[in-house]
C-alpha cells in the first residue's frame, strides 16, 4: 500500500512545519537515562501486541521527581506465542507475576487463565494508581528495564 504524501503536504503550512522542526528542543527527546527514579503508575495493563497476534503485560511509569520528572518509563513483556524453550509462555507469566508481586497489593498475583489475569492485572492497577510509588531501577537495555526496589504509599 502506497501513501499518498503529497496529501499530508496540502494539509499543513510546509514553511511553518520546518520552522517548528527546527526549533524544536533536543533534549525532550533524549533517552531517560539509566538509573534510579521515584516513580508512578501510569497504565498497566494486558494487551494485544502491534502485530494484534499475541498479548503482552505492558506498564507506563511516570517519573516523579528530579531532571526527568514527568517522563515515561515502559515495560513491556509478551506472554503468548513464546515457543523458544528458553522463554515459554509459562515464563513469562511467572516472571510478570512475580515482578507485579513486588508491588505488595491485597490482589495477589496468579494465572488461571488470559482473561482471569488481564482482570487480575486490572484489579493490581487499581490499587496502585495514584495510591502507590516506587523506586525503581530503569535499565533500558536491559530485558527487565524496570525492576522494584522499593514501593511507597504516595
């Protein structure tokens, strides 16, 4: 499927558009940096990845204090169609269970089945959005970018 660009083009002032680009601040579009940040619990959900073939836990954190206040921070980790025997569906289940366990909410979280935890994953958001902060450790690279230190009442 081609794009027709030229459509874009007559939509916008295209002197006015470079302007804007070029005047833009670089810095806002950095990468957060490595390291340890105060954060909350943006959105936290089970859902279908860009390809809509498989589901994935994914997690927004927002930064709350410090040079990056108020920049995001993304956890992502697919938990269907997982077939290296390494990496199975069964562990990345775990592993989402037991990273959401570090969280220390009443909801306790297990695997019955994908509707049952998207639901459980639901249940554990609301109990830690705008109630809950933590202290984590953001390591972009990393296969567990963010990993809980330490959780707070906010």
């Amino acid at each position: 499927m081609a794009i027709d660009f030229s459509a874009f083009d007559q939509k916008v002032d295209l002197q006015a558009l470079q302007k804007e680009v070029a005047e833009a601040d670089d810095s806002s579009f950095e990468d957060v940096p490595d390291g340890t940040y105060i954060v909350g619990f943006e959105k936290m959900e089970i859902k279908l990845t860009n390809a809509k073939d498989k589901l994935m836990f994914a997690v927004q954190c927002k930064i709350k204090e410090g040079d990056h206040k108020g920049r995001l921070l993304f956890f992502n980790r697919v938990i269907s169609g997982n077939s290296s025997p390494k990496w199975t569906d069964g562990m990345a289940i775990k592993s989402v269970c037991t990273w959401l366990d570090k969280l220390e909410t009443e909801t306790i979280p297990e695997f019955v089945n994908y509707a049952d935890f998207a639901d459980c994953v639901l249940d554990i958001f609301q109990e830690v959005q705008g109630k809950v902060e933590a202290e984590v450790e953001w390591a972009a690279k990393k296969f567990n970018p963010i990993t809980i230190k330490e959780v707070f009442d906010c």
